[in-house]
C-alpha cells in the first residue's frame, strides 16, 4: 500500500509540477490544488498507514493511526482552502484589469 | 531589573516619547529640553558610582533574556566601563545643549534628530556595560544603523546620502566580521560572558582558531574607528549636522572600536600578533591622517582627519601597552602598563578637546555661513569667545602646556620610547621607527592646529566671501564648549584625581593582574625634568612652526599624488564594479518570467532533496512492511491516476474542475480508508465550497487556450516535473523504510487525561497546539481581508490605464 | 427571465437547515468524536453558500444581516482572548482547561474552555468562507 501510494504521490506531484510550469493561469491554479492533494497524502503515508484504528479513544480499538499528521493535514487543508481562494481572486483581478491570463504576457517590463 | 539596566533604557525610553513631545509641545518649546533630561539623568546615576569603581570594586548585575541559549543581558561596570558611560552621557548631555541652538525648532524635524540620537545614545550605553558578546554585537550594530541615520539625517543632500551609505557599509561589514569573530570566541572559551573569557586565557591562546578570531574582531574595532585603511567613511561622514560630529567622533562612535580593543586585550594582549598589529596600524592611521589633515580645505574634515589621527594614537598606545600582559606583573611590565593608562587619558583628553572643537567649528558655519578655510579669516575682533576657546582645543591638540593635551602627549612620547628602550617580540632593528613615525606625525599635527587657529581667526577679515555677517553666537551656544574648554585646563592641574579615581581602575580592566595593586604607581606630572619627551616636544613645536611658515612652498606636493590611487578612488571604483558586475549576474537569470524563477526553484529542490538523500544512502525499497493493499483501495488509486491525467489533458476548463473536485474527493476516500475521520469530513466539505468557488471564478476567466510552446519549453518542463515526481516518490518510500524514531503520537493518544477529550487530532487543533491553530485561523482571516480586498477596492493603477 | 426554480428552492430550504443542524452536532461532537470547529464552520459555510446560491444575495442579507467580515474577526479575537484567559491564573498562553459539572438538565457534563477556543476557529471559518465566496459573486 505505502509504495503504490508513494507513486500515486509521485504521479500527482509530476502532473502538479507540470501544470504550475505552463503559462495560463487556470492550469497553474490547477497545479498548485493537485500538488497540495499529493502534499496531504504524503505526510498521511510517511505517518504510517492502517497502523491501528482512527484516533478516537472512545471506540474500542487499542492501537491508533498516527495523529500528529492527521492534526498537520487538517489544518493544511484549510490554508491551503485559503490559499486557492486567494489564488482564485487574484487571476480572476488580473484577468479583469490586464486581459490577458497568459504568463508571458504578464512579465515585467523591459525597463525595470 | 535593577536601576542600572534602567539606566541603560532610559535614552531608549525617552526615544519613544520625543514624537508626541515634539507634536504638542512644537513651536512653543525646543525639543532638546525634553531630551536633555534622559543624558543628564544617567550621568548623573554613573557619577555615583565612581567612589565604589575607584575602590576598585566592580559591579555584575543579570538580567534572564534568553537563558536557555545562554544570552542573557549581564550589566557590568568596571573602570573601563565608566569612563566611556561617563563620555557618552556627559558629552552626550552637552551636545543635547548646544544642538538646542544649533538646530532651529522651526525648520528641522526635530522628532527625528532625537529619536535617532537617543536610540544612538542608548546603543552606545549598551554597547559599553554589557559582558555578554551577543549582545554586545547587537547593540554595536544598532550604534552603525543609529549613526547612518544621523549622518543621512539632511537626507535631501547628496552628500548626506553617500557619506551615510559609505559608513555604513564600511562599519556593517567590519560588525559582520566582528560577530563572525566573537562566536570563534565563544567556541574557544564555552562562554559567552567577556568577564568568564578571562579565565579561559590559555585555552584561547592555544587554539587554532585564535588567530582568525582575533583578526576579525580586530576589523570590526578598526571600521568602527576609522583606522587606515577603513578611515574613509570619516570625513565623509561630516556631512551630519555638526552636533552630531562633535558626538559621534569625538566621544562616541569612533571610540567603539577603542573600547572594543581595550576590551578584549586581557583575552588577545601579551602576544605578539595582537601587538604587532594593533600598534602598527595605529601609528600608520596616526601618520594617515595628520598628514592628509594638513590638506583639507574644510574645518571639519580637517577635523575629521585629525580625529582619524587621535584615534590612531590612542590605538597604538593600547597596542604597545598589551605586551604588558606579556611580562606578567613586574617593573618591565608596568612600564608598558604606563601606556594603557596614557591611553586611558588621551581617550578622555580628545573627548573633550575635540568635542569643543567640534563645536567651534559648527559655531563658525552658523554664523558665517562657511567653513571653508580659504573664505575664512579675521574672525578673532568679531568673535572672541570662540577665538579663546579654539586656541584653548587646538592647543590641546597639538600638546601644549598649560593644556590637557600635552600630558597626554607626552605620555605617548614616553609610550613609543619604551618600546624603543626596551623592545619586545623582537623587533631591535624597527623599535626605532615608533618614536620616529610618533614624533612625525605630531609635527603635522601640530601644523594643522596652527592652520585651524590662524587661518580661520587671524589674516584679514573678507565679509565679501561670507554668506553672513559674522558675529558672535548666543551665548547657549557657547556654555557646552565653554565647560569643556574648562575641562582641557582643569584636568592639566589636577591630573591625577583623573588618573586615581578613573584611569587607574580602567586599567586594571584592560590589564588585570593590577587588579590586586589597584594600578600602577604613577603620579602624572607637567613637569618632569629635562627628559627626551620634552626635547620632542620642544622639536614638535620648532619643527612645526617652521613648517606652517613654509606651508605654501610645501604644500602643493599634496597635488602630486595620483587621485585614482586613493582610498576613496578604490572605494568608489569597487563600490560601481560590484554594482555593474551585479547587474550582469542578475539580468542573467532575472527574465521577468515567473515560470523561469519556478524552474529554478524546482530545479533547486531536486538537486537539494536528491543530493542529501544520496548522501545518507538512505535511498531504498523495502516492501515487507507495507500495509496490504484491497482491490477496492487500487480501484481508488487508478481512479486518482485517471483524474489527474485528465486535469492534464483536459481541453475544456470545465471537465478540469470537475476532474481536480473529483480527485478531492477521491483523497478523502483515502482519507478514510487510513482511518483519518476528521480528514475525510474536512475534505468533503473543503472540497465542495472549492468547486463552488472555481466555478464562480471560471465563468469570469477565459477558456482553456492549446498551449502554444517550443518543444524545448515543454521538454525542460516535462524534465523538471519527471525530477519533482522522482524525488517525491523516493523521499516518500525511503520514509516508509527508515523510521529513525518512535512517532512522539503517543504522546498524544493521552489526551483524556490530560485535556479531557476523547477525539486525539482535534485533542492536538484545540489544546496541544492551540497556538498553531490561533495563528492559523488569523492566517485564514488575512486571506479572507485578501481577497475581499481585491475584489472590492479597485486599484488606482485601473484609472491610470 | 426568472427562472422556475421551485424545487431548488423548497429543496434547499429543507437542507439548510440539515446541513446547519448537522454542522452543530458536528462542531459540539467535535471534542470526542470527529468533527470540531475547522468542520463544523466550514459546512455552517457550505449550508450558507448553499443559501446564497439558491437565492439571491439580497433576499439572504435582508433575512441573515450579518457582516461576515466581523464574523471572522471576531472568532481570532474569541480564540486569543480565550487563550490569553489562562495568563489570568498564571498559567501559560493557551493552557485549556476542563472539568466535570452536574448541570440541571444534561447530567454530568463536560465543560471545556477548549470548546470556547473552538468556537472562535468555526467562526473564524464562517467568517472567512462566506466572506471570499460572497465577494467573488457579488463582483460581476
């Protein structure tokens, strides 16, 4: 299971990573969701995985998953939530004002 | 706390409400009456503890900063100490004074000069009364930036501007090299108190990296004093409005680097090295500058070049009194330990003729509106007071009875003596040279004293050349010189009520195996027979007048000297060649293109994250422990699999969208596959408000175009990706294989008893880490404020267009 | 146009208040079971973009007059002020604490000041989730 999920992570950063690379900022926006899907995932896997039950002391298991990257993951999700939006807003913003999505149009100019 | 460290604070104190002073009270009431309290107050606080310092007692006050690390902020006061806190405040106090007249209240922004001084003043305390070295180091760079703010103070200028940026260049790079220094140090000594430093003497001396240690502390005394070849940023430095000369380099800032050298002498002195290059350098920036002294045009770089040259002198009486510490304690070792203390009272001497100097010269430039020598002349019928006391500063400084100066002046003759009558480290055949380049470079000093007396008061009075009618200043002008002045004569009678209650226990700070003496048996005399200290002295005087006759004849040799070859000349030219070099660098990789600069960074993580797992051979596959996989858990995969691909491939943004929410949802079907209940729900309900989001964005965006790219474009691309992905996956699987220890869960999985919750991860949100969630949630509200920001205010620049 | 939307709109009204009564028992059960304030403010969010989607913004704001901003500044100051409540009994910032009560009605109960923190996350959540979502519709 950790290795097949190891190059699932893979796969998902190499798609993410490629997408971030292109010049249109929808499929950058794209890229950054995929990669923090693989970020998420690989800190469950490095934590161990099925290693007991979930962390909840009230069931009746005696052993329980790893909740340190269960706590780290939550509080990733919801930044990272933040962060899309942001992103979101942003292209959106400069979409508007500038007319263009297309990075290498959106570079700086020759003076600067 | 005790009162002491408050003492240090006050300046930073009263720093915080010279802005609200300066708003109310504007206009009605000057500034600097508020803030001449904060100097006042302290120097009257040190002065009582002279009767205790002179005992030789000491005093060690901690206050807890950062205990753990070991950095905490130890007050210490010895003889040293005091006299320099004595200076800063004392000094500091008159300055306040006379910048009341100096600078106008209606046209200066006064709240700056203030602030900027106090934080100064108050660095500088700091600086002299801490033990421990780190935060020595972080008041002495406070003391470069407060200081680089005062000299750009006239910001306006040109001048200001680039004199500012030279000393601060200058004295950061000598305070960076300083702390790489100190923390050789602490390595060496396991300390980080000065004071316990001095008990570790031999297992420093021993070390191999004694010698880098020394020299890099060594370059951030000598930027920070202007010693040859780091002088440069002195004169220009002048462009400060004048009370902030007359503080930063006749009592303070210059006299850092002293303090920073008599310091740590118990630790370095008594080897060859530290003497050898402490003296050296002292008596060639000694030469340096009386000889480029002579030249200036300007009152105050001529006075700038002859602070470059007192301080040579006082640092090369320090470097020739630290083989002292080599004889131990005995006759031989007392006679170099007269020229710490000749040191000592030079440093107080200068503090106070120079000060007063300062003073004069700014007095002139206000009321004449020049300080040009060449327009300058006659003043002495026009304004007497400040003609008596020029005489009486630079009489001083050129070492003339009935003046300060001379004691001191001669002590240094006596100073450079010994080490030609009974040399050390040896050096029989160059001992000579000391007394030579000494009695030298006093001749010139004595030359340019002449000039700033003679040239500026006597001649013929040329009002036609002047911006101003010249007359005498207001008399508040005139009090702080005037104290001072009465200093420089007070100190030539009565030495040694100076030399027993101040320079006696500085010295055993500097050497400290007079500690159980109290000093050294000295009685400082005017007159002491007809010795060759005198016989200089009077050469001094003949040789010098002749030379000042001569001065016409002699001085266009000045001309001769090729201005590429100066320091300022290699100063600039480095300076534009790392600026020109720099740019190339940049415009090499800095395209404008974010993609590139993402290159990079991939590129860099590959390498990093590669290379240090190659390194620990940490790279490996082991499947044995792998949790089993269900056929439904595989379907789960290549359903990931699937939807990535076809974000990838997707020609329509909204398949894209769907694809990215479908793939969230699939990791929250992981989510509960590994057993993370508050994942998945988190997940689900993140997942959802995203698409809803993406979707209100998208129908504002443009289509997904076919990207139009080069086949290298896309290859370096796919390369970079492929890397990212590798070494994802590897790091990922070596992770699985190698646990270097237990999981700190377990920890955790307590969490009933220890925060009376039964759900662990939210047990960790909510109480275990409640700090990471605060900031969290803050970090969520920022980025909420963001983009309602963004949507809502509509930016100027969209007018513009 | 308008458009017939009266199956959106009954439906909708039906699962509002679902979504809003499981996010409660979500957030409440958050202490023990899964859930907590991340989850329990983001679907309240949900159930509220779910509103604003169904109807139009101005019906919603007339009937819900709240600034959503506030909201979420709000549930930062509850969670610093909660956690700097322990600095009044000399305790570190942050420190939680909890106790067993006999209430009337519930019985013995648990009562946490982690919950009150946890209450300023789901509105901090709340807050920032409908004030982004509401600012990207309201812009045309």
């Amino acid at each position: 299971m950790e290795t097949s999920m190891s190059i699932l992570i893979g796969v998902l950063f190499t798609i993410g990573t490629y997408l971030i690379l292109t010049k249109s900022l929808l499929r950058i926006i794209l890229g950054t969701s995929i990669i923090s899907h693989g970020v998420n995932l690989l800190i469950l896997t490095m934590g161990g995985l099925k290693t007991g039950g979930p962390p909840l002391l009230g069931q009746h298991d005696t052993t329980f998953t790893d909740s340190l990257p269960q706590a780290l993951i939550l509080t990733a999700i919801v930044i990272n939530f933040a962060v899309t939006a942001l992103f979101l807003v942003l292209s959106y913003r400069t979409y508007k004002t500038l007319g263009t999505d297309n990075m290498d149009k959106l570079r700086g100019m020759e003076d600067e | 706390m005790s009162w002491l460290h408050l003492m240090i604070f006050i300046p930073f104190i009263f720093a915080i409400f010279v802005p609200f002073v300066y708003k109310w009270f504007s206009g009605k009431v000057h500034t600097g009456w508020f803030v001449l309290a904060a100097p006042l107050a302290v120097f009257l606080y040190l002065l009582k503890y002279i009767p205790s310092i002179s005992k030789g007692e000491t005093l060690r006050l901690d206050l807890q900063w950062m205990p753990s690390l070991g950095i905490n902020y130890t007050a210490y006061i010895d003889g040293l100490s005091l006299i320099f806190g004595l200076l800063i405040t004392g000094v500091g106090a008159l300055v306040v004074l006379y910048s009341i007249y100096y600078m106008s209240k209606e046209r200066e922004a006064l709240h700056n000069f203030y602030v900027y001084m106090l934080l100064f003043m108050g660095a500088m305390l700091g600086l002299v009364i801490s033990d421990n070295i780190l935060v020595l180091y972080v008041f002495w760079e406070l003391t470069s930036i407060s200081s680089f703010l005062l000299i750009a103070y006239w910001y306006q200028r040109k001048n200001s501007r680039n004199g500012a940026q030279k000393s601060m260049l200058i004295t950061i790079f000598g305070g960076l090299a300083m702390l790489a220094g100190m923390i050789m140090l602490s390595m060496m000594a396991d300390t980080y108190s000065i004071r316990e430093m001095y008990g570790h003497v031999n297992r420093i001396t021993e070390h191999p990296l004694f010698l880098p240690a020394m020299i890099l502390i060594l370059l951030g005394a000598f930027t920070k004093s202007a010693q040859f070849p780091f002088s440069i940023w002195l004169p220009d430095a002048m462009e400060a409005p004048t009370p902030i000369s007359a503080y930063l380099h006749s009592a303070t800032m210059v006299k850092a680097g002293i303090y920073l050298v008599a310091r740590f002498t118990p630790v370095f002195g008594g080897t060859s090295e530290w003497f050898w290059i402490v003296s050296c350098i002292g008596l060639i920036t000694l030469m340096y500058g009386s000889v480029n002294a002579v030249n200036q045009k300007d009152l105050k770089g001529l006075l700038a070049y002859s602070t470059i040259s007192q301080l040579g002198l006082i640092m090369s009486l320090l470097g020739i009194g630290s083989a002292s510490l080599y004889f131990g304690y005995g006759d031989e070792s007392t006679v170099y330990a007269f020229a710490v203390l000749a040191a000592l009272f030079h440093l107080i001497n200068h503090s106070t003729f120079k000060g007063s100097l300062f003073m004069i010269v700014g007095i002139i430039d206000h009321e004449t509106g020049t300080r040009d020598i060449r327009k300058l002349g006659g003043l002495m019928s026009l304004m007497p007071i400040s003609f008596t006391l020029t005489i009486i500063g630079s009489f001083a400084m050129a070492g003339l009875p009935p003046f300060n100066g001379f004691l001191s002046k001669e002590m240094f003759f006596t100073g450079v003596l010994t080490v030609f009558e009974s040399p050390v480290f040896g050096m029989k055949s160059l001992s000579l040279l000391f007394p030579i380049i000494a009695w030298v470079a006093s001749v010139f000093t004595f030359i340019y004293c002449m000039i700033l007396v003679f040239k500026t008061f006597m001649g013929k009075h040329r009002p036609e050349r002047l911006d101003k009618e010249a007359h005498e200043a207001p008399i508040g002008m005139l009090i702080p010189p005037i104290i001072l002045s009465c200093l420089v004569i007070v100190i030539f009678f009565f030495p040694n009520i100076v030399s027993d209650h101040l320079l006696q226990p500085a010295l055993t700070a500097v050497l400290p195996q007079f500690a159980g003496t109290g000093g050294i048996e000295v009685k400082i005399t005017p007159w002491h027979g007809w010795s060759t200290e005198l016989f200089m002295t009077l050469g001094v005087i003949g040789f010098g007048v002749l030379m000042y006759r001569s001065l016409k004849k002699w001085s266009p040799l000045y001309g001769y000297f090729p201005q590429a070859l100066t320091l300022n000349g290699i100063y600039n030219h480095s300076l534009a060649g790392m600026e020109r070099i720099s740019l190339i660098l940049t415009k090499q990789y800095m395209t404008g293109f974010v993609r590139d600069y993402l290159v990079y960074i991939f590129t860099f993580m590959i390498f990093l994250l590669g290379w240090s797992l190659w390194l620990s051979n940490d790279i490996s596959f082991d499947l044995s422990n792998n949790a089993p996989i269900h056929l439904y858990e595989g379907g789960v995969i290549l359903a990931m699999l699937i939807a990535a691909l076809t974000v990838l491939f997707s020609k329509s943004r909204f398949t894209a969208i769907i694809a990215v929410g479908a793939l969230g949802y699939l990791v929250s079907l992981f989510f509960v596959i590994f057993r993370a209940p508050d994942l998945a729900l988190t997940q689900l309900v993140v997942e959802t408000v995203t698409a809803a989001l993406f979707l209100l964005c998208f129908y504002h965006l443009p289509e997904l175009r076919k990207e139009r790219s080069s086949i290298p474009f896309k290859l370096t691309n796919l390369l970079v990706s492929l890397g990212v992905g590798t070494v994802v996956t590897l790091i990922a699987l070596s992770a699985n294989n190698h646990r270097l220890f237990e999981s700190i869960s377990s920890y955790f999985e307590d969490s009933y008893t220890l925060a009376g919750a039964k759900n662990i991860v939210n047990a960790i949100l909510v109480d275990f880490r409640g700090l990471d969630t605060m900031l969290e949630i803050l970090v969520l509200c920022i980025a909420g404020l963001g983009v309602y920001t963004l949507i809502k205010l509509q930016l100027a620049g969209k007018e513009k267009k | 146009m308008k458009p017939n939307d009266v199956i959106l709109h009954s439906v909708t009204k039906v699962a509002v208040f679902i979504i809003l009564t499981f996010s409660i028992y979500l957030f409440f059960g958050g202490h023990h079971n899964p859930g907590g304030g991340f989850i329990g403010g983001l679907s309240v969010a949900s159930g509220l973009v779910l509103l604003y989607l169904t109807f139009d913004i101005e019906t919603v704001r007339r009937n819900i007059p709240v600034d959503f901003k506030k909201v979420a500044a709000f549930g930062v100051l509850i969670a610093i002020f909660t956690g700097a409540s322990s600095l009044l009994f000399d305790k570190p910032f942050l420190n939680q604490a909890f106790g067993y009560f006999n209430l009337p009605i519930f019985g013995k109960t648990e009562l946490a000041t982690a919950v009150l923190f946890d209450v300023g996350v789901a509105l901090a959540v709340i807050g920032t989730a409908v004030t982004i979502i509401l600012s990207i519709s309201e812009d045309g």
